[in-house]
C-alpha cells in the first residue's frame, strides 16, 4: 500500500487564537485527515475520508466520537464540471445583463 503522510498546523481562519495540528494522509483507499484533540470512536485521530466510491469522490467524516459509523457522506456527484450550467453563455451579452 502507498502512503504519503504531512504534518501541518492549522489556524482559525476567523481570527480567534485557536488552531490544531492536522495530518494528512493518502493512500489506496483515499486521503484521510486527522485533527489533534478528535478522534473517532475507535481511538483513531483520522475523522475525515475522501473516498472514491466507483466513478465518484466522496467526503466521509465521523462527527461524534460515541458513534462507530460515519456520521455524514457527502457525494460530490454534482461538483464535476459537467454539471455546470451553461445557459447563460449561450445568451448574448446584452441579455445576461437585463
């Protein structure tokens, strides 16, 4: 199994005196990422999982320490680039404007 792992700290990014070192991990199964000071309820610092899951990522994260299952999984089918919506560049520039 490859694996790649990095120590970062992170900042609050709203201004309060607060941070937390994080490691991040990649390998097969996906890129996971641990916080100093959480856990799952396994004891395990990585609370957070981008996964494919077949032909889609998915961000799986385990929100509450006293739960052994994921408590959110987000697909994020609707984020690919082909969804974006297009109508407005089919309109001519004085009709996007009114």
């Amino acid at each position: 199994m490859y694996d790649l792992q990095a120590k970062q700290r992170l900042d609050c990014v709203y201004g309060r005196p607060y941070g937390c070192a994080s490691t991040i991990r990649a390998n097969t199964r996906g890129i996971l990422i641990g916080l100093e000071g959480y856990q799952d309820c396994n004891g395990g610092d990585e609370i957070v999982l981008l996964e494919m899951r077949g032909s889609v990522p998915h961000v799986v994260i385990w929100g509450d320490v006293n739960v052994e299952d994921p408590t959110h999984i987000i697909s994020l089918e609707a984020a690919r680039n082909d969804n974006i919506d297009r109508a407005d560049d089919e309109l001519e520039p004085e009709q996007k404007l009114g």
